[in-house]
C-alpha cells in the first residue's frame, strides 16, 4: 500500500473486535515507531506497550474515561525521556523529546494501518493520573496514548 492509500485509510476507531493483533504486529507497530527521525539521533522517548485488561482500565480512567481505551485490545504510550534529551537543555527538555515521542506516535498509526488495523490517537488525559498509573519515573512525560486493534 502506498503511503497516500494509508493516509486516506487511516482514521480514528473506537469501536474495536474481539480478536486482538498478534504480538508479531504489535512488534512490527513498535519497530515503525522506533525508525522514526528523532533530534539529534538521541531518541528521547518511550514507548510502552499495554495489554492487560487491567493496564487499559487504568489508562481508560486517567483518560477522561473514554471507553474505547479499555475496549482496544491493546494501548501504546508514548513518552518523552527528558533524561535521554538533556545534551539539548530546556529547549530538548520542553520540545524536542516531545516532538520525538510524537513523531514516533505517527509513524506507529501508519504501520498499524499498513497491517490493516485501526488506531484511535489520544491525547486528552490526566498526565499526573497517567503517570501513575503506568508507574513512570519521573523523567518520563506521558505525551500520546494509541489504542490499537482490529475494527468492529
């Protein structure tokens, strides 16, 4: 599929099937995600891949409650690793590992569409909740969540 059929494919599911994606796609998912340009080469980001019924429900209720997160059979974080960018000092730290936590977020949705799955980005969430939840040390910030799996 060429990436102008991608684009026109790719859009916002939240209404997700009972099979999940199998974990080679979810490979291939991260693997796209970490081919992404990043400042510096330094790849100031995170990318943690949630499973669980349990992992999705916290994720779900730190997110405003939006109910497709804990239907998804799986959820990505994204984060910026302020540690990672600190060669680039408050500049890095306040922008670039975020663009590259983005970035990378993007490059994942394509791919999830190339495997012919849906993706749903999201990004209005409790950081504070967030953070909690997945147990992030502080130098991680939680930037874009994506839910990932097959259409209903």
């Amino acid at each position: 599929m060429d990436l102008d059929t991608m684009m026109d494919r790719r859009h916002s599911v939240r209404s997700y099937g009972g099979i999940p994606p199998s974990d080679q796609d979810m490979d291939r998912i991260v693997a796209a995600a970490r081919k992404a340009p990043s400042a510096g080469g330094l790849k100031a980001l995170r990318v943690f891949v949630l499973g669980s019924g349990t992992e999705r429900k916290c994720m779900m209720e730190a997110a405003l409650h939006q109910s497709f997160i804990a239907e998804a059979p799986f959820l990505l974080l994204f984060c910026a690793d302020h540690k990672a960018i600190e060669p680039y000092g408050d500049r890095g730290k306040e922008l670039y590992c975020v663009q590259d936590a983005t970035i990378a977020a993007a490059f994942a949705m394509l791919k999830a569409t190339e495997l012919g799955l849906g993706t749903c980005w999201v990004g209005a969430f409790d950081e504070a909740k967030v953070r909690k939840a997945a147990g992030l040390p502080g130098h991680l910030r939680p930037v874009a969540m994506l839910t990932v799996g097959y259409e209903k």
